[in-house]
C-alpha cells in the first residue's frame, strides 16, 4: 500500500514539472506569433507602455482618428477653386465662328461670398465672313477677348451659414470625437491591461502558497514515516499525510495552470516592439503584492472627484462635440427656410480691336442683377429641421445620462476600494489568527495530543486564510483601476 502511494506521490510531483516545464517552453509558439519575453521581473509600467504603443484596439482608434482628419480635409476642400471651360464651334453654314469661355471661381468662407474671374472669346472662323449672328451679340468680344471678373453675395440663404462651412465645423467637431474615442480606448485599455496584470501577479502568489504547503506536507513526510516504522506513531497517520500530498500536489497543478492562463490573458496587452504578444514567465513575476493605499483609499471618496471626472472622461466631450455638430445642421437647417436673395456683380473689358467696323466693344461694362428663390412649399426644409431638432434633443438626453453614469462608475469604484480595504484587514487578521492556531496544533502533535489530520486541516486552514488575503488584495488593485479609469485617467 505504501509503495502505491508513494509512485503515485512521484508520479504527480513529475506532472507538476512537466507542466512548469511547458509554461517556459510555451513562451515561443511554433508559429513565431509569440515573442520571447526578458526575464527580469515584470513592471506593470511596462505592460502599460505596450499598451499605448501597439495594441491593435488602440492602433484601430488612431486609424479612425487619420479618417476624421482626412474627412476634414474632404470638408475643406468645398473651398477650393473651380475652373470651368467651354469651347463651341460651327464650321458649317452661313455663319461661321467659334467661342471659347474660361472662369475660375471661389467660394469664401466669408458670409458665403463666392469671387470669380473670367475670359472668353467669341471671333468668326474666316475673317471678313458672317461671323456671329447679331442675335448672338453678347458672345461677339474683341479680337483680343474679353477678361471679366465679380462676385456674389447671398444676402439671406447661405449667408450666416451654408453647407460647405457646415461641413468643415461638422467634420471638425467629428476630429473631436475620434480624438475622445481614442482616449476612451487608451482608459479602457489601460485599465482592463492593469487588471489582468494583477491577476496574473496574483496567481504567482497563489501558486507560491500552494507550492509552501505542499512543502510542509513533504518535509514532514521523511519524520512521519521514520516513525511509522519504527512503531511510534500509527501507520495510518503517515498515510494520511501521504493523502495530503497527493492532494496538495493536485492544488500545485491547478495553482499552475491558473497561472498560465493569467500570463496568456495578460499576453493579450503585454506586447513586443512588433505588436507580438509575450506571455510572462514565473521569473518575472513581482516579488509581492502591493499593500492598499489608506490615502489614496480616503481621497476617493471626496464629492470633488466626482466633479474632476465629469471634467475629463472623454463621453462627455464626445457628447459635447456632437451636440456641437447637431447644432450646426439646426442652424443650416433653419437658414434653408429663409429665401435666396443674390447680389451678383460683374466688371468686363474687352481687348484688341473689334470684328466689325464699329469699335464699340472697347469701354468697360459694369453689371449687378439680384437673383430671388422662394420655395412655395417648405416640406423638405421643415423636415430637416424637425430632424435636426430630435436628433439635438436626443443628444441632450443621452450627455444628461452619461453625466449621471460618469459620477455613478467614480462612486462605486471608491465604494469598491473602501469595500476591498476592509477585507483587506479582515482577512489579515485572519490569517494571523489561522497561523496561530496552525502553530498550537502542531504543537499538540509532537506532544501527542493531536493527530496529522487535524494538523493538516489547519495548515489548509492557513493556506486558504492567505489565498482570501491574496483574493482581498486584488480587488482592492482592481477597484483601483477601475477609480483611475473613473477619473478619466491611462
């Protein structure tokens, strides 16, 4: 019975380091995806740096971020000059010529002032021949052309505003918002990195409590069976503590295979220069968890944090800036109900001598004309009002409910630390209580007056009193992150 006891205690002990064995080897995947970490202990500074520079979220949201930009560059160009050409000609017939007319004009973000400039040239194909009919007169120019040159100015439509100086400051406030969204990526991602950075810290501590257990279970295997056989203690009582190794054992390779799966999760953020991810090793792991911050945990819990996160989670500007942008289409949609009213005036000058005998064509025109446009039925403007109007109303609503969520997620990430801080100190007397009384029964075992069970049900005792202290930690380093990302902070 003893030696099947003892093979499978050999047995177990070799799947154990077979396992730690595979956690090392696993760091380079046969696929090349996985990159060899250092082996110096792991900072979460470091993970966090890999974060903000090549995490593919992150890489995502400054891709989306080059498209806001690139579609207010789009916007800008609604401003960009047009040239226009137009060349006819007619070969055949009594009358025989050609025109040609060339202007360029420019938009002005100036109460939506277009300028433009102009030549043209209108001549008969064969001198001396039926140039271009008289009821054509106004394309005949000089021999030399004509250059002109005017603008227009709308004095009610598209004066305060029109759609292209819409569309830059929508697609401005659009920059605003791939800006907010990117930060709320950097938070989230720092903060979910920083997480999974202490869990896996964690799991190294859990694993360093069950790897001290089963070492005292080990080392008094040797003394249990001296005197097993030597008849001063029960047979059963070696067995027993037999029984708990095997089992601690069992807790070593589950304690291991959490381990490894927190360095895989953490691999997910904790990256090489090429954007790889690294799966950390037991050698890095940090040396200890650190211990809760009554400070950081009191100033927490201040009214003024709530107001400092409102300031700065980057929601609330994404709502700011598209509020902004439905404010503009209410405006534009409004200025579209009003009527069209253009001023356009013209200056010409003809150049060179005339086609025909008379040289009238040689003094300067100057021209102005109004150009009116009334809808007589506004549906399509009432409409995009009515709409612009909702959509400003919704935005109203929903920057009103993410004010509320901001001030909640700071409240219940500062009741979380004090929460955590508490167990925190629970669980530390409990586990000074728990090694005390761990202590006494193995004193009343070499005294004879207890057996190994009781000895192991309160070292197990023990180790669980420090997994829970362990468990108290982390959530107080969770809630911590959490309170950051709250703030607004990466």
């Amino acid at each position: 019975m003893a030696s099947r006891i003892v093979t499978r205690n050999q047995v177990a002990f070799a799947l154990v380091a077979v396992l730690s064995a595979a956690h090392a080897r696993a760091q380079v995947a046969p696929s090349g995806q996985v990159a060899q970490p250092s082996q110096s202990s792991l900072e979460l500074r470091t993970v966090v740096d890999s974060v903000q520079r090549v995490l593919p979220t992150l890489v995502a949201a400054e891709r989306d971020r080059d498209a806001a930009n690139a579609e207010l560059l789009a916007a800008e160009g609604g401003f960009d000059p047009q040239l226009r050409a137009r060349g006819m000609i007619y070969p055949v017939g009594y009358y025989r010529y050609g025109t040609v007319d060339v202007s360029v004009e420019q938009p002005t973000p100036l109460w939506g002032i277009s300028v433009f400039a102009g030549y043209r040239l209108g001549a008969p194909l064969v001198p001396g021949s039926a140039g271009i009919p008289d009821y054509y007169g106004n394309l005949q120019t000089n021999t030399g052309g004509e250059v002109r040159a005017g603008l227009t100015v709308p004095i009610l439509r598209n004066g305060i505003i029109d759609r292209r100086r819409a569309n830059i400051q929508v697609r401005g406030q659009g920059r605003q918002i791939a800006e907010a969204d990117l930060l709320r990526t950097r938070i989230d991602a720092t903060r979910v990195a920083t997480v999974r950075y202490w869990e896996w810290a964690a799991a190294g501590r859990k694993l360093s409590i069950a790897r001290d257990l089963l070492r005292v279970a080990r080392d008094r295997d040797v003394g249990l069976r001296t005197r097993a056989e030597a008849g001063d203690l029960p047979r059963y009582e070696w067995q027993d503590n037999q029984r708990t190794v095997l089992s601690r054992e069992s807790g070593v390779v589950n304690a291991l295979q959490a381990l490894q799966r927190a360095a895989i999760e953490l691999g997910l953020y904790y990256r090489d220069a090429e954007g790889r991810p690294l799966l950390a090793t037991e050698p890095q792991l940090p040396s200890s968890l650190p211990l809760p911050d009554l400070a950081f945990t009191a100033f927490a819990g201040q009214p003024a944090r709530e107001d400092e996160a409102v300031a700065r989670r980057p929601e609330l500007a994404r709502f700011v800036a598209q509020r902004a942008q439905a404010r503009v289409e209410v405006d534009v949609a409004r200025n579209q109900m009003l009527p069209a009213i253009d001023v356009v005036a013209q200056v010409s000058q003809d150049i060179g001598s005339s086609f025909s005998t008379s040289d009238t064509r040689g003094r300067t025109e100057v021209s102005a004309g109004v150009v009116l446009e009334v809808p007589l039925v506004m549906r399509q403007q009432i409409g995009r009002v009515r709409s612009a109007e909702a959509t400003l109303s919704r935005i109203d609503a929903q920057q009103t409910f993410a004010r509320d969520r901001v001030v909640a997620d700071v409240r219940d990430a500062a009741t979380q630390l004090r929460a955590a801080l508490d167990r925190v100190e629970i669980t530390r007397r409990e586990v000074d209580v728990a090694t005390q009384v761990e202590q006494a029964e193995r004193e009343r075992f070499r005294q004879g007056d207890s057996n190994i069970f009781l000895v192991n049900q309160r070292e197990q005792a023990t180790a669980e009193a420090r997994v829970r202290q362990v468990d108290a930690i982390t959530d107080w380093l969770r809630a911590r992150a959490a309170f950051r990302a709250a703030m607004g902070e990466h």
